[in-house]
C-alpha cells in the first residue's frame, strides 16, 4: 500500500492528523517565523520518513511550494516512498560535494506527481556523512532555496548513535519528533529531547506514530497518526 496517504486516502484519519499538525505549526508561526521544518525520530522504524512525506504533501495541498530534503545520507528512503527515478549522482549529498564555482541547484531537485511538491533525494551514499554535513555550504544551499519555496522539510536520520541530526538542527526553525506507539520509551523519547535542547534546537512536539488511540499515560504528545 501506498505511504502518501495525504493524497490517495484525503479522508483518512491519518490524513486528518496531518492536517492537525500543519494547523498547530501554523499557529506556531504566528509569534515564530517557521519555514524551515526538521523531521526526526529517536531510533529507526519509527516513521519519521512517512511523516515527512505526509507534512509535505499536505502543505502542498494547501498550495504551499514545498520542498521536501532527504537528509538521511546513511539510509534514506524519499525516492522510494515517491517512486522518483533520479539521475545518478544527483542527489543532497552529490549538491554538498560540487565544487562548481556556480552550481545549478534546479539540476538536482526532482519534480513529484504532487502539485507544489518538490523533492531532493539522498543522492549517493558517502563514506562519512557526519563531516559532510557540518559542512557551511549547507547553510549557504539552504538560504538559496527559502527564496524559491514557503516551506522546506528536512527528513533526517534518527537521534540515537548520531551526530547528523544534531548538525542538522542549526538549519532548521522547528523539529518535530516521531515516536511509535509501544516501540519508542519514554526514556529513550526523553533522551532524544534532551540531546537536541543540548544543541539549542527549538522542539515543536512530539508526533505518535501508529495508533489509534487520542490518549496516553506513557507520552505527553501534540498530535497523533495511525500509519
């Protein structure tokens, strides 16, 4: 089954509770200017890519020029979700690398069957991610594409064992954290807030991923998805 929910099922549930978390940070950006979004998870299968994918397609739907940055450069997953079919070496990672002294940034961004809906793909994997990233031309690459988009997600790699989410955070307004309903602790959830409050990030919420439950004595959660 397809995971854009947003678009094939707009009457779903889940497609609601999207819809309820682009509302929240909407009202987020009344006092904040939020344009740059930061998805994450705690650890591995816990959604944070399906998250990511729903958000932007829901923003889009909303007739907001989205971009959607698939930042995981160890595992990413936003080609497959959206069945892209990319050149090869044209990805975020290939863009972080090219020396060119006047780089055509349009060249690496795949237009998606979503109107408004833009994606940039993992790209080629690289041997150390972590010192790609920390890399200052992110910043200068980021900056050029806010001219050109209202909102851009960032679906990053998971908190636990990393550093890139961490480096990452510098670039964005707001994160968002996934957890799974009876996979993610409380401990482990409260061990990713800390280490992103320890790097200053500006944490919007937590999005519980897989249920169909509005209430729970384990988490303090804003919004909630059944995936």
């Amino acid at each position: 089954m397809t995971e854009l929910i947003v678009n094939n099922y707009p009457k779903s549930s889940v497609t609601e509770a999207i819809k309820t978390v682009r509302t929240n940070l909407r009202f987020s950006s009344i006092e904040n200017d939020i344009k740059t979004i930061l998805v994450t998870s705690s650890m591995s299968g816990e959604g944070k890519s399906f998250i990511s994918a729903n958000l932007a397609a829901s923003y889009a739907n909303s007739n907001e020029k989205v971009l959607l940055i698939d930042c995981d450069l160890r595992r990413g997953r936003q080609k497959e979700l959206f069945k892209l079919k990319t050149k090869t070496g044209h990805g975020f990672s290939n863009l972080l690398i090219d020396n060119h002294n006047r780089i055509n940034i349009k060249e690496y961004i795949n237009k998606t069957s979503i109107k408004n809906l833009d994606v940039l793909t993992t790209g080629s994997y690289p041997p150390n991610p972590t010192v790609l990233l920390e890399s200052s031309k992110i910043e200068k690459i980021i900056n050029i594409l806010k001219e050109n988009y209202d909102y851009i997600i960032l679906d990053t790699p998971p908190v636990t064992g990393l550093t890139d989410t961490l480096i990452l955070s510098r670039l964005a307004d707001i994160v968002l954290i996934v957890a799974r309903a009876k996979k993610t602790t409380p401990e482990i959830l409260n061990n990713t807030k800390e280490s992103l409050e320890k790097v200053n990030a500006t944490i919007g919420g937590v999005i519980l991923n897989g249920t169909d439950k509005l209430d729970s004595k384990y988490y303090k959660n804003y919004y909630y998805t059944e995936e």
